[in-house]
C-alpha cells in the first residue's frame, strides 16, 4: 500500500502572514517541514501551494511543489486539487502535514502511516498528551477527546474535537495535532461534503466528518510539535532550533 504526502502552504494566513518562508537556521519554515516529511520516509512529498513563491522555494531547495487555486476554504480542499493534478492511481493513503510545524517528530508521521493500514481505517490523526492545564482553555489549542483510553486501544475513535474545555472531565481528552491520514476513497467523500454547522461555528473541518458519519482514529504522539502561528511562536522556535 502507498501512501502520498502533501502539504498544503500558503502565504496568506491572517495572524502571521508570509510565514512559510521565515526563516529558521537558514532555511524557510516549508522546506523545514518537507525535509521532515521526506525523512519519515513513507512515500513521495509534495507540497501545494497557490503561491509563486513558496513553489520556487520548495524547488530551490529540492523539494516537490505544485501550483494550486487560490480559491480553497480548507486545506483539504486543496491537497485534494493537488492529488487531482498529480494523477496519481497507485495511491492507497493521502496524508496531510501541516506546513507550520517544522519540529514534527518523524517517528509519529512513521507510526500514523503505519496505524492506517495495519487497520485498514478510513481517517486518522495525531494526539498528545497534556501536561499544562491552561491549553485545555486555550481556545487556540484544539483538543480531542477518544472513546477509549490508549492503553486499552492503540488507535481509538475520536469522540470529539474542541476548542475549550472548562468545568469538564478531562478524562481521555489530548491536544489535538494537525496531520490527518485518508483514506483515498474516504478524502473523495468527505470532499463532497457540504462544510457542517458544527465545523463552521468551531472553525474545525475535522468535525464535517463526525457530522457525516465517517469515524477518524487517533494515535498517540511522542511530543506536541510547536504550530508556528503568531509572531511569538516564530520567535520561540528559532530560539529552540538555533541550538539543534
């Protein structure tokens, strides 16, 4: 079974805009995250992109890169266009990496790759556990709740992905990690579904597919990676990669 990985870049994000290519000990946080990817070692990476630059980027540096709508409400929507164009029919799993964390751990993009087709599953993502009680109010800082506790299940169903927690039991509830593993067959579906109220309201398309009956698996990770989303964030993590 193959597996592709695509990580949809752009530069327009709202609260840090051009993040992609900012710097981190010399090189763009995108190529960063390719480098990761292609690291794990899983199958071919390719990043897609609605900008000029970020393609030049990637290709400068040796990765794969390709020019996609400006037009896309979701990242989804956009790995999807760009396993389209690629016209790829050996493809079993599309993985989605997101483009803002250049400290993902290459060991949990491994074992999610793994999960996914040891279980034949349809969607699966990344969790890890929490150590500071202020990320579960943290509305920045999502979070998923599984029905089972990992002991019991290695790759347990999520139950349901949130922003804020507060007077809650916080039993089997992580922080939520932004890399989703699909299914092809199951990417082309949840596609074609309308975005739900509840992802709307929560500002998180993982709930389109709750909403739409399509279970999503969740591994646990050995670490949080840092998601680079504001100023402070670009800061703190050069700080932690000048000395790696």
């Amino acid at each position: 079974m193959k597996t592709l990985i695509i990580i949809p870049s752009r530069m327009s994000a709202t609260r840090l805009p051009g993040k992609p290519l900012l710097k981190l000990n010399g090189q763009s946080i995108i190529s960063h995250v390719f480098r990761r990817a292609e690291n794990a070692d899983i199958g071919e990476v390719v990043v897609a992109t609605e900008d000029q630059e970020i393609l030049d980027d990637v290709q400068n540096n040796g990765g794969n890169a390709i020019l996609t709508s400006k037009n896309h409400k979701t990242g989804t929507d956009r790995i999807y266009e760009a396993f389209n164009l690629l016209k790829r029919s050996d493809i079993n799993f599309i993985m989605n990496v997101q483009g803002d964390e250049p400290d993902i751990d290459v060991n949990d993009i491994k074992s999610l790759d793994a999960k996914m087709k040891s279980n034949n599953s349809k969607i699966g993502t990344l969790a890890a556990k929490i150590h500071d009680d202020d990320m579960y109010e943290n509305k920045n800082i999502v979070k998923v709740k599984v029905k089972d506790s990992f002991n019991d299940n290695a790759f347990p169903f999520a139950e349901n992905f949130m922003r804020k927690i507060k007077d809650q039991n916080k039993v089997n509830i992580y922080h939520h990690i932004g890399i989703y593993c699909y299914e092809v067959e199951t990417l082309k579906k949840f596609i074609s579904f309308k975005q739900s109220n509840n992802e709307l309201e929560n500002k998180l398309e993982q709930l389109r597919a709750l909403d739409n009956g399509i279970n999503i698996n969740v591994t646990l990770a050995n670490k949080s990676p840092i998601g680079i989303d504001t100023e402070e964030d670009y800061l703190a993590i050069k700080k932690i990669m000048k000395y790696k």
